[in-house]
C-alpha cells in the first residue's frame, strides 16, 4: 500500500471514529439525559438553555455527515466550537478525564482530532452521494 492510501485509509478511520463519537454523544444526550436534562446540565455551567438543543443537533448532524463523509471539511470546522463549549466545561476538573466532573485530556484530543480532519478533509472512502466533499485527503 502506498502512502496516498495510507493516508486515506487513515482519513477514513479517524472521520468514522469522530463521526461515531459525536452521533454518541449527541443520541446520549437524548436517550439517557433527555433534552430538558441536558437543557438544565448546560444551565447549571453557564450556557444558555437553549443551546444544548443546538449541541444536540449538531453531534447527531454532524456525527452522522461525517461517517457519509459529506461536508467533512465544513462539518469538522462546525463542530470545533462544540468541542470549546466542552473543552471550557471540563478546564477547572484536572486534566484526567477520570477525574470528578472529567478533566479535559478527552475534549482537548477531540478538540485536536476535529482540526486534523479539517484539514484532511474526507478522503477517497466516502458514500457516493451528491454534494459530498469529495476533496482528496492532504498528500495527493
């Protein structure tokens, strides 16, 4: 294998496990915390009630995007802000996200990994369907 599909291969794996992480996150949200609940969590740390239906939409949005692979650039760059609000959550916790409340090593590398895949876009590996991002993974 070469590196031109190494480089896919791994653009694939990384936007899979980024978009499986954030359809998680956002269904965890509404199947085990409920909207109203994590409306209440957002409250009680600053954010705005109504913003937790927008983080809701874009992790499920967004997670499922990125596992097609359509608009994998845009979505990656939509979804760093999701990952500030969480990062900024998590700061006063310690770093260890076993630590109480989670510390923000767990935010901090999404945050990381979000902006590699921006900046590698979807890759070769993506669904065949219209007004993906088709742009090549950086190196080709």
């Amino acid at each position: 294998m070469n590196s031109a599909k190494h480089v896919d291969l791994a653009t694939l794996i990384l936007r899979l496990a980024l978009g499986g992480m954030f359809l998680a996150h956002g269904l965890l949200k509404v199947l085990v915390f409920t909207l109203p609940g994590t409306a209440g969590f957002f409250e009680s740390v600053g954010f705005p009630g109504w913003t937790a239906y927008v983080v809701v939409a874009l992790e499920i949005g967004g997670g499922t995007l990125l596992i097609a692979g359509i608009f994998t650039r845009q979505v990656a760059l939509v979804l760093i802000p999701v990952l500030l609000g969480a990062l900024w959550v998590h700061l006063g916790n310690g770093w260890l996200f076993s630590a109480e409340n989670g510390g923000w090593e767990y935010p901090a590398f999404l945050l990381l990994a979000t902006v590699v895949q921006a900046l590698l876009g979807s890759g070769r590996f993506v669904l065949p369907l219209p007004g993906r991002d088709a742009t090549p993974a950086i190196g080709h």
